[in-house]
C-alpha cells in the first residue's frame, strides 16, 4: 500500500495531542495511586478498549472478522506476537523509568530528558544501517534547544531521577524503532492491542510487590485513570502505529515530540498556566524543526520509495 506522509504527520500529530492534554489526567492520578499501578491499570483498559476495535477495523477494510485477521500463517502469526511482545517490553520498560524518575526530579528536567527520545532515534538508526539526511539533524537539534526553552528550568544537573529519566527516553526511542520494524509487517491494532497487555501484565506485577493500592484509592483515580487508559494510551498509542506506518522514524519522533508543546498549551487553557516568552520561542522552534524535517529533497523521495518497494518485496 503505498505510504501517505501527510496522513502520517496528521495522525502523529493527533497523537501527540492526547498525550500532551493526558498531562493533567496522569497528574491527577498520581496523586492516588503509585506510577506502576497508573501504567498497570491504564494499560489493561487500553487492550480491553481494542479488544471491539480490532473486528470492526476489520469490517470497515472489507474483511471477515477474526482473532488473526490477516496474520493467517503460521508466520505471520509468529510476526504478530514478536512485534506485539517487543512493543510492550519497550512500552513497560520507558513509561515506568519515567513515572518513577519524575518523583525525583522536577517536570522541567523531566520533559526535557524525555525528549532526548529526538536526538537517541536517528543516533540508534545508525546501527539499523540508516543514515539521515542532513537537514534531520539540523532539525533535531532545533528541536532539542526548543524543548530546553520549553521545559527546563535556570539551573541544570545530573541527579538520580535525572538519570532515570535519560533511561526513559532511550526505552522511547526504542520503542520508536521497534515499531519502526513491525509496523509494515503485521497488523497494527492487533500489535498495539498485544502491546498493552503485556505492559499491563509487567507493571502490574511490579505492582503488586511494590506498592499494592486499595480499593479506595483506585476509586478516586477511577476517571483520570479512564481518560489515561482508553485515550491516551489506546487511542493515542495504535494512532502512533498507524502513523509511524507512512513515515520515516526519525521525523515520527520530531512530531511525537510535539506532545510537551501540547502539554504547556494544556496547562494554558485548563489550569490556567501562561506561557513566557522563553517558552513560547520553544515552542516556535519545535514547530520549525518538525517543517525542516519533512521538507522534500530533490531525489530523496525517488530513493526511498525505491528502497520501500524492495523491502515489501521480501518475504516477511
């Protein structure tokens, strides 16, 4: 099928929405319930939240409703759980690294650590034989000096949560990567689907020696765990698979990093926080490196559908 990166941008672009505005909600939640059990509990909903999503996706692309749609063979099936199991090992990984390490270190250092994801995903790309173009990392590093201007605070250094936090973002840009490798393999509701139940299973586990909430406590993060569970994770994270479908992994992240620009727009319009002028030119040139990033270069275009083309002809 061929790829659409307007598509692309528009649906990473949503994504990046959800998480941002989902700020307030985690927030909420945490001040209940302990981090392993907000991404226990709100990844549980979100694979439960696919489970009736997956046969109607398969009504309306005109095929028959199954447990494996098109994962028929044996193969394909084996591709499906591989990519569904990576994912939520990443996922597990990366999103408990940074709940945790935020209790040790300020939102500021945390946002910005977490975007280090920018810069981690092309540098990791080298190893898979990918080499960006020029102009992405003219970009990344535009996008990291706005996510400075955005996020951090006066002063800067290297504590226990800020290292925490640098382990979350590499367990980002994996995650990125690996949804890089599945996506054009296998299904991507099913994957993200797998995905969420095996995050769910891990932080619940953990869960389960390490913080054991009550029944109360549970209750009163019922709706800020909700809202995280069926839309900033189920929704926003298989919006992410599909969007990373149509679009080169490094320019995914660029736009995924947009998700802090929509947290401070978030904590403007709901909580009433105003934006400074040092945070509004960050925000200007996250905006200006995401529009460097997917500015067309004469030839390159031709090569990587040639290069796409090749890899859809091998046999998965």
């Amino acid at each position: 099928m061929k790829r659409s990166p307007a598509r692309g941008g528009a649906l990473l672009a949503l994504t990046a929405l959800i998480w941002g505005f989902g700020f307030v909600a985690q927030s909420a939640g945490l001040s209940y319930i302990g981090p392993f059990t907000m991404n226990g509990v709100r990844s549980l909903i979100a694979g439960l939240v696919l489970l009736p999503v997956i046969p109607l996706m398969d009504r309306l692309s005109g095929r028959r409703p199954s447990l494996w749609g098109a994962a028929a063979g044996p193969a394909q099936r084996r591709t499906l759980l591989r990519g569904g199991l990576a994912c939520g090992l990443a996922l597990a990984a990366a999103s408990s690294l940074q709940q945790v390490g935020i209790a040790y270190t300020t939102v500021g250092k945390a946002g910005f650590l977490t975007a280090l994801y920018i810069l981690l995903v092309p540098l990791l790309g080298i190893f898979r034989g990918r080499r960006p173009a020029g102009r992405l990392w003219i970009a990344v590093g535009a996008a990291l000096a706005g996510m400075y201007l955005l996020c951090a605070g006066e002063g800067f250094s290297i504590g226990l949560g800020d290292g925490l936090m640098l382990l979350s973002a590499l367990g980002f840009a994996v995650h990125i990567l690996v949804i890089d490798h599945f996506a054009d393999k296998t299904d991507g509701v099913r994957m993200s689907c797998i995905q969420f139940f095996v995050c769910g299973a891990l932080c619940c586990g953990v869960m389960a020696f390490t913080e054991k909430p009550t029944a109360a406590a549970l209750a009163a993060a019922w709706a800020p765990v909700l809202y995280a569970g069926a839309v900033s994770a189920g929704a926003g994270y298989t919006l992410q698979i599909l969007g990373q479908r149509e679009l080169d992994p490094t320019v995914a992240s660029l736009i995924l990093s947009l998700e802090s620009v929509f947290a401070a727009l978030g904590g403007w319009l709901l909580l009433g926080q105003s934006l400074s002028g040092r945070e509004l030119a960050g925000c200007a040139l996250v905006f200006a490196a995401i529009l460097l990033a997917q500015l067309p270069v004469k030839g390159e275009r031709r090569r990587q559908d040639r290069d796409r083309d090749e890899k859809e002809e091998k046999p998965v």
